[in-house]
C-alpha cells in the first residue's frame, strides 16, 4: 500500500499547537478574477453580479462516498444562486487527489479531510509543503465503515490479516485511514491483499465474494455500504485499545457511532472512529469571491441541510476550526458574524 506519514502528535482542530484556524462554506460571485469591491457590495442579502460568466472548479469524490452527493447538492446551490457563474464538477478518487488538485491549479475549491489536509499543508505528503491550500470551514464528521462480507466469520479489524481488502481509490483519504488501522491493530499491511477500487464498484465485490471486507470512509448513509448491507453484509465495531492508542498518535480521528437502524441488518449502534470534512481552495481565489461564497453558503445551509442530511452534523462552535490557515475571505465573513451576534 502506499503510505505517507501523518506527524505523531498533531494536534486536533481545537487545540494550540495547529498551524492555524479556519472554515468553509459559501456560494459564489465569480472565479479566480479579481473581483471589484463594488461588486460584492449590492443590496442586503443580493448576491453579486459577475461582469462576465465565470468558471469555479468543485474537486469532490467518487460515488459511492460522501463527498460525491455532497459536492453536487452544493453545486446546485452555488448554480442557483449566481446564475452566471459556471460551476464544474470533478469527480475524483477523494481527499488526496483533492488537495493536489488544488495545489497544482487543476481545481479551485473541494472536499478534504483533516488529516490530510493538515498532513499535506505541513509536507508530509509528497515531502513538499502545499502551500496554496487554505480553509473555508470544518464540515460534519465522517465516520469509518469497515464492512464485511455476508457470513463472514471477521470480528473485528485484527481478522483481515491475509484478506482480500478493498481499502477506497488510490488518492483517496480512505486509502490512507485504511493504513494506519491495520497498523494500530498489529497488521502490516503488505500482509492484506488490498484492492484499490472504487467504493460502489468494491461494494459489488464484496456481495460477490471477491473481497472479503472494504473500508469506507462517508458520512452516512454511504451509498456503497447500503448496496453491501441490503445483501447482508455487516459492519465491524472499531474500538478497544488499539483504537485508543491510535487516537494518542492521531488526535484527529474522533470517537463516534453510527446510529441504529441507518443500515439494513443494524438495529443497534455501531462504534467507530471519524475525521472531520472540510471545505477548502486555493489562497490565490480572490478574497471577495470567497467571502461571498461563505456567506451564501451559511444563508442557504438550511435547504441544503435537508437535501444532504449529513450536514446536520455540523458542530458551528467548531466551524472555524479546521487545521490549515483560513483563507482571508471566510476569516472575515466569521470576523463580522461575531461582530453582528
């Protein structure tokens, strides 16, 4: 498996020793254009007008996972909103293709997780900083899904030594969650048989026999994990000591559950771990443009919510919280939030 190293003992969103703060959210006026202040100065609440139609590039996931349905519904949110903007969509394997999307300026803004966006900002990913990334919001949480085969005799984690293992996309935050839980319950993962597929497609081997457990790191419901347990494919509760010492070494993966009765066959809830998603983009987007998508983005989280359940999740205290500096425009749409409550 590919590896890359997460530096022992960074510290969680909260705490004093990350390199910075920041929070994503928003809707959109324009793209990588220097926008005019007077643009982004209309009436209370009116979005700006661009001059011209503009292109933002939306770097999310595959489907499958939760970044997909995410990334479209906030797609269609920033359509809707600013019609003259061209907003596109690119799928791709998820939070490492992502980020390097963003730092190379293939992409503008999209979906990461914590850890990797933390890991990659400080250059432990391609042993070079990414400099251009920076933070619009900490998003909800996203739960690990360890999945087995229907009449699996697995366990718990420690039973995938010599298994066929679907462990995300490479380029994916999955791939990399999947690493350091082998390690922390004493595999090594040469010794699994990992397949690098995507989630629906691993979902389908799984029902087939072909694997014997996948890992998905989604918010849930995840599509691919539903396909898998409405054919009687089960989920692992992930805890114990070896969770706990993992937690020690990588404070961004958090304890939660994945509520009763989300997927077919689980009346009860199940134990897990979870890193947070963030929004993030480049620091060069100008910093109006991304004001303005962070304010939209709150003024229309309420529909947005409803469509991606998800996103009721979202802790707001936390909301400036993510690991990698803000970008200047969501910092002072937050500034002038606490200065209006």
């Amino acid at each position: 498996m590919r590896r890359w190293t997460i530096p022992r003992g960074a510290r969680a969103a909260s705490g004093q020793e990350r390199p910075s703060f920041g929070l994503w959210i928003g809707a959109i006026c324009g793209l990588g254009v220097l926008l005019a202040t007077s643009s982004c100065s209309t009436g209370e609440g009116a979005p700006p007008t661009p001059p011209s139609p503009r292109v933002l590039r939306l770097t999310t996931g595959s489907p499958g996972a939760g970044f997909h349905p995410l990334g479209e519904a906030l797609a269609r949110t920033y359509r809707n909103a600013f019609p003259q903007l061209t907003l596109q969509v690119i799928e791709s394997p998820g939070s490492v293709r992502n980020v390097e999307a963003i730092q190379n300026g293939e992409a503008d803004l999209g979906f990461a997780f914590a850890d990797v966006a933390y890991v990659a900002f400080v250059g432990r990913l391609n042993d070079q900083p990414f400099a251009r990334l920076r933070g619009i919001a900490v998003l909800q949480l996203n739960p690990l899904h360890v999945v087995v085969r229907v009449q699996s005799p697995i366990r718990d984690v420690s039973g995938l030594r010599g298994k066929r293992v679907g462990v995300g996309p490479p380029g994916s935050g999955t791939a990399l969650t999947a690493e350091l839980m082998l390690h922390a319950f004493g595999i090594d993962p040469e010794s699994v048989h990992a397949e690098y597929l995507q989630f629906n497609q691993a979902s389908t081997q799984l029902i087939d026999g072909r694997l014997d457990a996948i890992f998905v790191n989604a918010s849930y419901p995840s599509e691919s994990v539903t396909m898998a347990t409405r054919k009687g494919a089960r989920l692992l509760a992930i805890e114990g000591a070896a969770v706990d010492r993992l937690r020690h070494d990588y404070p961004f993966l958090r304890l939660t559950a994945i509520p009763a009765g989300t997927y077919p066959g689980h009346p009860q809830p199940v134990h897990t771990i979870g890193v947070d998603n963030l929004l993030v983009c480049r620091s060069d987007l100008d910093e109006d443009l991304v004001y303005e998508l962070t304010k939209s983005f709150f003024g229309g989280l309420p529909a947005l919510a409803s469509e991606q359940t998800s996103l009721r999740l979202m802790d707001f205290s936390q909301g400036p919280a993510t690991p990698i500096p803000l970008h200047d425009g969501a910092a002072r749409y937050y500034r002038e939030r606490e200065l209006f409550r």
